[in-house]
C-alpha cells in the first residue's frame, strides 16, 4: 500500500515539474522573439524546445557542454 502511495505521489510530481517546463518552454522562444533577442526557424526552435525539456525535467542538475563548432553551414 504504501509503495502504491509514493508511486502516486511520484507521478503526481513528474506531472506538476512537466506542466511548469511546458509553461515555460512555450513562453521562451515566443519571448524571445518579441524582444528581438534572436530569431530561429523551426528546426533550432525544435532543438531548444527538446534541450529545455530535458533540463527542467531531469532528475539530475545539467552538466554544460562546450560547442566547439557549428551543425549549420
């Protein structure tokens, strides 16, 4: 019984991170826009919408990686 609780538990918390990340992951490429920081076409809002969902959702603190060149030509 009480594992069926903190299962419950756990996912209600995985819901509440995951509904807070969507939040927020729409209102960044959208604010981003508005305030003329930057512009990205479809596929690079893809991929910032993909890496800021595992940020926020990931049990573990992110470890910063270093781009040392470019996808794009």
């Amino acid at each position: 019984m009480r594992r069926r609780q903190q299962a419950n538990a756990v996912v209600a918390a995985r819901s509440r991170i995951v509904e807070g990340a969507v939040g927020m992951v729409e209102m960044a490429p959208n604010r981003m826009t508005e305030d003329g920081v930057v512009s990205l076409d479809e596929e690079r809002t893809a991929s910032m919408v993909s890496n800021l969902m595992v940020v926020l959702c990931g049990d573990q603190p992110p470890s910063p990686v270093v781009n040392a060149g470019s996808l794009y030509s």
